[in-house]
C-alpha cells in the first residue's frame, strides 16, 4: 500500500481517500481522436476503470487545512469516507480553519455541504475565481449536456453556505504556506498548490492526472471530464515534466499515494516517493 502520510517543513499532510469511482472506458478521449484513442481501449478491455477520489489534510502554522473536500454524504455509503477518517483523527467539521479548493467539480467541492448548509462552521474557503466565474455562468453550464452540469448547481450552492467566508486566491499567490498554480483544461480555472520544504517540495495537484500511468505515458490522453480536452493535455505534459525537472513529490485527487515522476522515452513514469 502506498504512503498516505508525508511531513513537509512545519507541514504534516495525510491523503484521505474519500471512496472509489469507476470510470466506463467510453469515457476516454485522446487528442489525436481514435487513433490516439485505441491502443489504450485495447489495453483496458471493456470493464469499468477504478478511479481513487483523494481530499488532504494538513496540519500546520496556518492550522487544520483541507485540500478539496470530496464528495461528502450526497453519493451514498461507498463515499464520504473521508469525513470518518477525519473523525478517527480527532478532527471534527467545526476543528476545519481553512479549505483549498482546486477546482468546483462535484468530487472536489460537495463535500463542504450538508444538504444546502456549510458543513466545516468555522472554515474560510479559497478558491481559484476563474473557476468559480465559469461555474455559476449559466451560459457556459447551456454548453453541457445535462449529464455533466452538476458542478454548476453545486457551486451555487456552496457560494450561498458560505457567504462571508469565500476568499479568492489569485495565481502565484502564497497562501497558509502553499504557492498556488494555474493548471488550467481539466476546468477553466483548475489549479494545484505547491508546498516548499527545506528537503523536499510538494506539488498537490488536483485533477491533472486520473490514471497515473496511462497519462503519464501519454499526457494527451484525457477523460471526458477535461473542459478542454487539448489545454488538459497541454497542461499535463508541462506540469508533469516540471515536477520531474524539480524532482518534486507529487500527490493528486486520482492517483494513489505521493510520487515522482522521470521521463520515460517520449513520456513518463510514476514511482512511489
């Protein structure tokens, strides 16, 4: 089983792993079209793909923070484990100072609802503004099809819970101690915070990857859950070659355990950290 816990300077950092998805391959798509898009049907078969869902607590000078919030109780008993996990640790709803988010989907962001009231009391919640302007333009949300327009709903409804405790947080802005950075594609204004350690640096990266070692072999393999399937990739590649240019620690919302990452002929491999 791979390391759920890592300390990072003054930081401590667990991944909470909130339930599993499981993806249909149909779900796949590839920048080159099904050109791109076969080798990796043929090689997954035709049975449902597990995708692990991850929030992060971190514990330090800035006080109990979350990175994302999973999806909570609103999807049934296989999720919101991450709150029972929380609660082994001793930390309760009200213990929460602050929440990170990467982005408004509905695995990210759900879980900081009870039905339609805020379920951390105390927690002052930063989010990327880009994000959170696309998520509430109706317009954008009519460019869906109704399958994948939960976000939207979800973030109207977090932006009433926690009126007078929403704090945006810009690109390149040090914050609680993490630099946040723009990964936009996967949504608009999708972003991962890095954390600098005197040892080791940290790059929590939301949703840049869902399957490790597919992706990080080839970076113009996407999901349907990718915004903009061609600026996801972009956004992939580049991350990933400065995560390993850096030989930073990486941890994501879809991939198991922290990683590094080293170039493999023309892409690249993951390996535990």
């Amino acid at each position: 089983m791979r390391e759920q816990y890592r300390r990072i300077g003054d930081h401590e950092i667990m991944i909470l792993e909130d339930g599993i998805l499981f993806a249909s391959p149909t779900l796949l798509s590839h920048v080159e079209g099904e050109n791109g898009l076969a080798p990796h049907l043929q090689k997954l078969g035709e049975g449902n793909i597990p995708i692990v869902v991850n929030m992060f607590l971190i514990q330090g000078p800035g006080g109990v923070i979350l990175i994302d919030s999973g999806l909570g109780g609103a999807q049934g008993p296989d999720f919101g484990k991450a709150r029972l996990l929380l609660k082994e640790k001793g930390i309760g709803p009200d213990d929460v100072d602050h929440i990170l988010l990467t982005h408004f989907h509905t695995d990210h962001a759900e879980g900081l609802l009870y039905e339609d009231r805020s379920y951390f009391p105390r927690a002052l919640v930063h989010y990327p503004p880009v994000d959170l302007a696309y998520f509430t333009n109706p317009e954008e949300r009519d460019k869906l099809p109704e399958a994948r327009r939960a976000a939207f709903a979800v973030a109207a409804r977090v932006v009433a819970a926690y009126a007078g405790r929403m704090a945006p947080i810009d690109a390149g802005i040090v914050s609680l101690g993490f630099k946040s950075m723009p990964l936009p594609g996967h949504t608009p204004g999708h972003t991962g915070y890095l954390l600098d350690g005197q040892d080791e640096s940290l790059l929590i990266w939301g949703d840049v990857m869902h399957l490790d070692d597919r992706q990080a072999a080839d970076t113009e393999l996407g999901l349907a859950f990718d915004i903009d399937l061609a600026r996801a990739a972009a956004t992939r590649k580049l991350v990933v070659e400065q995560a390993a240019r850096n030989d930073w620690v990486v941890a994501g919302s879809h991939i198991k355990g922290f990683n590094r990452f080293r170039r493999d002929g023309a892409g690249f491999v993951a390996e535990e950290a």
